[in-house]
C-alpha cells in the first residue's frame, strides 16, 4: 500500500481528531503509531486472533515449564484452561 501524506506531523494531530479505530489505537500506542497502521492497512478488515502465541510455541513453553504438578498455574500463566494445558501435556507425552 502506499504511504497516506496527510501534510501533518503526528505530534500536531489529537487523538480525538482520528476516527473510529484510528482514536483507539492512538490512545493506547499514540499517534504515530495510529498513522502507520492507516498507511499500512487503511480500507483493509483486520482480525485479530483470541490466542496471542501459536500452537507451537505454547507446546514447547509447556513442555519446557511442566512439572507434574503446575497445570493450574500454567493454565493461569497463558490464559488457557487446565483442561486445554492437560490435552497438550498428553499429547506431547504420546
């Protein structure tokens, strides 16, 4: 996509000036960060996944932490449920 000029440095714009998404994402990361994710994306349908990392990469961060005995504190630690840690435990155990 091409870059939007909109002939103002960011430190010029208020947050509250933005529309929509574009004023969340501006209260939470600034401006700035509100104007490259409209250059990047603007017009585009974003979605954004439940889960943060992937499945591998919580299979190996289980593995790693996993002591016989920490479900509870896995499941809290990652936002999962025990039952979720406990199936990806047995699997990797298969």
């Amino acid at each position: 996509m091409r870059e939007v000029f909109t002939g103002m440095e960011p430190k010029e714009i208020k947050c509250e000036c933005l529309n929509g998404v574009y004023n969340e994402i501006a209260n939470l990361l600034g401006v700035e960060a509100a104007v490259i994710l409209h250059s990047a994306f603007r017009g585009q349908q974003i979605n954004f996944p439940v889960s943060l990392f992937t499945a591998e990469f919580m299979r190996t961060q289980v593995t790693k932490e996993y002591n016989g005995h920490n479900i509870k504190y896995l499941a809290t630690k990652y936002g999962y449920s025990e039952k979720w840690i406990r199936k990806m435990i047995n699997g990797i155990k298969k």
